[in-house]
C-alpha cells in the first residue's frame, strides 16, 4: 500500500468536514461577530440611510418631470435640463444666488475665525475682572435659540437702516454683522478649551525674547491651534450657507438673497413648482461645502476633540 493511499483525506468533497473543525469555525466567527461584526451592520445601515436621501435628490435632480412623484424610480430618466434651466431664467438669478452666498459665508468664516481666536486667547491667557462671568455669559446666551431674535432683529435692522443705509435691511454686510454677533458664543468657548491645550511655556518663552502678545498671537498661537480653525471656519460657512431664516428676513432684493432663500421661490408657488430645477440647484450649492468638508477632514476630529479636556 502507497503513502497516498494510507493518508486520509479531509475537507474534500468526498469526505466532509468533521464535527469539531465546523463548531470551530463556528465559534470563531461568533467571536468575531461580537467583537467587531456587529459594527460593520451598523456602518451599513447607517451609510445606507444617510446616503438615500442624496442619492434621491441628484436622482430627482435628473428627472424632467418637474415633480417629487417622477422621481420615485431611481434614475429611470436621466437629463440636464435642469442644471440649464437654472442659469435661464432672469427672475430667479440662480448665479447671483451662489456669488452671493459664497460671499457671506466666506467673509463670516473669516471674521468669525478672528474675532472668536482673539477672544479665546485674552479669555485663555489674561486674567482680568469679569473673565469668569464672560465665559459664563457666552454660554448662556447660546441656550436661547436666535429664532426668538428674528422680530429683534428686524426692527434693530429696519431702525439702522434709516440712518446707516449700507448696515440696514436689503444689506449683505448688514447680514454679515448679524452673522458675526452670534457667532461669538459656542465658537468662543470651543475655541478656549483649545487653547487651554497649549502650554504656557511657550508665551514666557517668547515674552523673555521681547516678544508682545500680538505677536506671540499671530506668529506662534494661531500655527499651534491650526486645526480649531479650520473646524470654525468649516461649521460658519456651512450655518451661514444653510440659514434661511435670518437671511429671508433681512435681504428682500431678489439680487442680493442667498441660495437658501432663493432655491424657495422654485417650490413656494402653487402653480409654479418644479421640484426638479430646485433638486439640482440643491446639488450643486452642496458641491462646495462639501469640497471644502474633504479638504479639511484631517483637521476635523483634533480639532472637535483637543479642546474637550485640557
């Protein structure tokens, strides 16, 4: 008798495998399920859910048919013309709408970035009578949403307007202002418990080098907390993009509205809706932000948590 033929074979198909290598398998894969198993479904189901409703959209987006009923069958039409429709119709200036809204949200970003850094910093690194009670006032303050400011608003508005025409109603700075004075607080605080994170060391080394606190603000501090920034900067523009409350009262010229309030006349008509063309200008407003969420992920996560301990 050969070797062959004495060897038994196992795992063939002949032969199937025994009843201790199947509970083996078993048993790792049960392991493997409640160690990390579990998460992958959960991944799943939440990629499955958060990306229907955008694949919904560009898919409505695509479909002639001008209503949300035509869109039921995913990309059962594919056509453009709702992306030229846009740029076509000269009482709903979709082009300004965009120019615009990247300029208010690119200049509040900015603005908001330096007013709440240097604000964090004198909170971080000065003590002076009220520092506690301002920090306290920032946070408070942020508990009372700003849907209770809009008649205030108005009216502040409509009051500056009389004498200030270029900060008053029907103005983009005026609605830049209005941005930048409440975006002071949660952004304040966040900011501070950054800060706190770098070490003060580093101030009395620069002090002994004859260096003054504004330039040890913005040739050292702003290098070292590069990553809360760009989180403020991100969070602002992609709020102010978004805001459709505070901006459809302030800004009435169609020329000078945003995109959140604009995209509203293509669907707030009763004879006149074209969920379709409003799709698409959705679509392509949420190309930019999200570019921008892309380009400044890797700061994204050192900068929301950093400053949550110091």
């Amino acid at each position: 008798m050969t070797t062959a033929e004495t060897l038994p074979v196992t795992g063939t198909a002949a032969t199937p495998p025994s009843p201790t290598v199947a509970h083996e398998t078993r048993r790792r894969f049960g392991r493997w399920f409640r160690e990390t198993g579990w998460r992958h479904l959960v991944g799943i189901a939440m990629l499955v859910f958060s990306a229907f409703p955008l694949v919904y959209v560009l898919s409505a987006s695509l479909n002639p048919g001008g209503t949300l009923l035509t869109a039921n069958s995913l990309f059962a039409t594919v056509d453009i013309g709702s992306y030229i429709a846009l740029f076509q119709d000269p009482l709903r200036p979709y082009g300004n709408w965009f120019v615009n809204s990247v300029f208010i949200g690119l200049t509040t970003s900015f603005f908001t970035v330096v007013l709440c850094a240097l604000a964090a910093y004198a909170f971080s690194r000065m003590r002076f009578t009220g520092r506690r009670f301002g920090l306290l006032t920032l946070l408070l303050v942020q508990m009372f949403p700003q849907l209770l400011a809009v008649v205030a608003i108005f009216l502040l508005m409509s009051a500056i307007g009389d004498i200030f025409p270029a900060l008053g109603l029907n103005s983009q700075i005026g609605l830049i202002m209005v941005y930048l004075g409440g975006a002071l607080g949660v952004n304040t605080f966040l900011m501070y418990g950054f800060f706190n994170t770098v070490p003060a060391s580093i101030d009395e080394a620069a002090k002994i080098d004859g260096a003054g606190h504004a330039r040890i603000f913005f040739t050292i501090i702003l290098r070292l907390v590069a990553p809360v920034l760009a989180v403020i900067g991100l969070l602002s523009f992609i709020g102010t993009m978004n805001d459709f409350l505070i901006a459809s009262v302030v800004l009435v010229d169609p020329d000078k509205q945003t995109l959140a309030v604009g995209l509203y006349q293509f669907v707030s008509q009763e004879t006149a809706r074209n969920w379709s063309v409003f799709a698409a200008g959705a679509v392509l407003a949420a190309i930019l932000p999200m570019a921008l969420f892309l380009g400044l992920q890797r700061f994204i996560v050192g900068g929301l948590t950093a400053g949550s301990v110091k």
